[in-house]
C-alpha cells in the first residue's frame, strides 16, 4: 500500500514527508522504523484515502528513543 509518510521530531514541528510503500497502513499507537539502523517512530494519526489519488493514507509520526519505549513496553509501573 502507497502511504505518505509524515515524521517529525519530538517538541517540533519540522515536519517531513516522503511516500513510502508498506506491506498494510499502520495504525496509531504503534512504532515504525524506515530502516534497520533510523530511529523509531510512533505513529499518531492516520488519515485512510478511499479514493483515487495518490496515496491509500496519510500517515503522521513523531521521532521517539527506542529504549523508553521498550522500557514502557517490557518494565510497565505498577
């Protein structure tokens, strides 16, 4: 599936966009990496496009450490 791909840094909005083909659209609330050595991104929004264009959805992310994230993941406080 076509996505474009929206991904910025954590605490600004230098927003940067690229139209990248995935297996299926991710879903909000989970990670992607674009490569096996570039930092990990959470998704937070996603925008289907059911209808002839471009793209099958718009897809928007921002930069996160991939330790917390395993942190929060693995060691959940209780």
């Amino acid at each position: 599936m076509k996505v474009r791909l929206w991904t910025r840094s954590p605490g600004k909005y230098d927003w940067k966009n690229e139209v990248r083909e995935f297996a299926r659209i991710p879903v909000s609330g989970e990670c992607l990496a674009l490569s096996p050595t570039s930092p990990w991104h959470l998704v937070q929004l996603v925008v289907h496009m059911p209808y002839p264009g471009d793209c099958d959805a718009e897809v928007y992310s921002m930069q996160v450490d991939r330790d917390e994230v395993k942190q929060r993941a693995f060691y959940p406080k209780t």
